[in-house]
C-alpha cells in the first residue's frame, strides 16, 4: 500500500526527469496483484509516456477488468501519440 501511494505522488507531481529510476518500479508494480498497486503504475505509465511502457502494458495480466480497461485507454493513447511523434520525426 506505501508503495503504490508513493507511485500516486509522483504521477500526481508530474516528476519525469527521473524517468530512468521509475521505470523500474513502474514495471514492479505492474506484476504485482494489488490493483492499486496496478492503478498507480498506470498512471505513472501516463506521465513517463515512453516505448517501454507500451511493453510493460502489453506483458501484463490485469488483477480486474476495471484495470484492465484503463490499461487498454492507457496503451491505445500512448501507441497512437508515439506513432504521431515518429512520424514527425520522419518528416523533418
């Protein structure tokens, strides 16, 4: 319970320079059965916004169909938002 609270406070921050030293606990609290724990690394998933959270989000078995909705939003924002940067990127 700490922990996913301590992954709330920095989803609610916004802290993203520190993206390399969240991932980890991002991915940790994924596999973890507690759904808040889930929750809470869904919503940092929405605030690091990288490629390796679209893999995290794929690999995981969610503890609830709620959660698993959220994560589906979470995934379908984020794969549509990367293709849009890459593609960008490829026009300049």
């Amino acid at each position: 319970m700490v922990f996913s609270t301590l992954l709330f406070f920095i989803a609610f921050l916004h802290i993203t320079h520190y993206e390399s030293t969240f991932i980890p606990m991002t991915l940790a609290s994924l596999r973890d059965s507690s759904t808040d724990c889930q929750e809470a690394a869904l919503m940092l998933i929405e605030v690091i916004r990288t490629p390796e959270c679209i893999d995290a989000i794929k690999n995981t078995e969610f503890s609830s169909p709620w959660i698993k909705e959220y994560a589906d939003n979470v995934l379908e924002e984020l794969e549509l938002e990367l293709e849009i940067g890459s593609n960008v990127n490829k026009k300049n």
